[in-house]
C-alpha cells in the first residue's frame, strides 16, 4: 500500500512540474498555392510481343490410367488490346511413362483477359501431334493462368484435354512453366 502511496505521490509531482501543453497553430496552405505530389507511374506488365519459355508438363489417360511426365519448350506471340488478349503459340515436349515415350508437337491459340495489371485468364485451343507418327493428332482445349513477376517474366499454368482424332481415349495435360518475354 506504501508503494501505491508513494507513486501517485511521484505523479502528482511530476504532473506539477510539467509545464502546461498548448496546441500549436496549425499548418495550412494557401488556396493559391498548388502543391504537386510526386506520384509513381503504375507497375503495368506488357503481354504484348514475343515470348519463349520452359515448362515441366504431366499427363493422364483417365480411362486407361496410365500417367506421363515430361518436360517442354514453348515459342509464341501476343497482341494486347486494352483488356483482351489474343495469341499464337508453338511448343514441342518429351514425356515419358505410362503413356510410353513420346515426342509432342503443339500448335496453338490462346485468347484471353488481363484481369489486373499483371495477371492473364487465357483459353486455348489448337492440334498437338505425336513427331514420330505425324498421323497420330489430336484436337486440344483448355485455359490456363499467367502471372507477370518481372518486366520480362511470367509464370503459367495451363490445362489441356486432348480429343484424339482417331478416336482413341482422351487425356489431360497439366503444365507448368515460366516464360521470358521480348
């Protein structure tokens, strides 16, 4: 109880000592007087041109279950229209596994949304085709998203379902990669 005594004691005197706070004038600046606020050019990522890239790709044929993984190069180009985005792409990938070894070609195209400044929704369609036996292709449909990190770098992610041409069981293909534009 002392204790409690002797410290609003302490503050009681410390309170008296200190001399009294007043509120300052305050700041203004004149209505004449136009004050000009640095302000930073937004960070905005150019889908526009060209662009080439790697990706690690897996693939499955649900009916067979059978699964593939393999790894791609992709080259393709880009035209940005305000929010709209449409696209031409080239790739050529080699899985292996269940589906057995195979070397892959694609032809697609790709339209899409620039959703923010840096982020892509796209949808793409086209023909893929197995190099060795160019009579085996297939029609291919899917979307995927893009993400600009840097000026010059993206990452994407796409999905695939092929619908193969001589009839076969269809497959899905997953994707991953980043692409380095121009």
């Amino acid at each position: 109880m002392r204790q409690c005594q002797q410290f609003a004691a302490t503050l009681g005197l410390v309170c008296l000592a200190t001399p009294p706070l007043m509120a300052a004038e305050t700041i203004g600046l004149s209505s004449d007087a136009q004050a000009k606020v640095p302000v930073a050019a937004p960070s905005r990522f150019d889908w526009s041109g060209f662009y080439a890239g790697i990706y690690g790709t897996g693939a499955s044929e649900p009916v067979n279950g059978t699964v593939g993984a393999g790894l791609g190069v992709q080259a393709g180009v880009n035209a940005q229209f305000d929010f709209y985005l449409m696209g031409a792409e080239v790739a050529v990938q080699g899985l292996d596994g269940g589906i057995g070894s195979s070397v892959d070609g694609q032809i697609l195209g790709r339209a899409g949304l620039v959703v923010t400044d840096n982020v892509l929704v796209f949808a793409a369609g086209g023909y893929g085709l197995a190099l060795s036996d160019p009579k085996d292709g297939a029609g291919l449909l899917g979307g995927g998203l893009e993400v600009g990190l840097t000026d010059a770098v993206s990452l994407e992610g796409r999905y695939l379902r092929t619908f193969p041409v001589d009839g076969t069981a269809p497959a899905q293909q997953l994707t991953l990669g980043a692409n380095f534009h121009f």
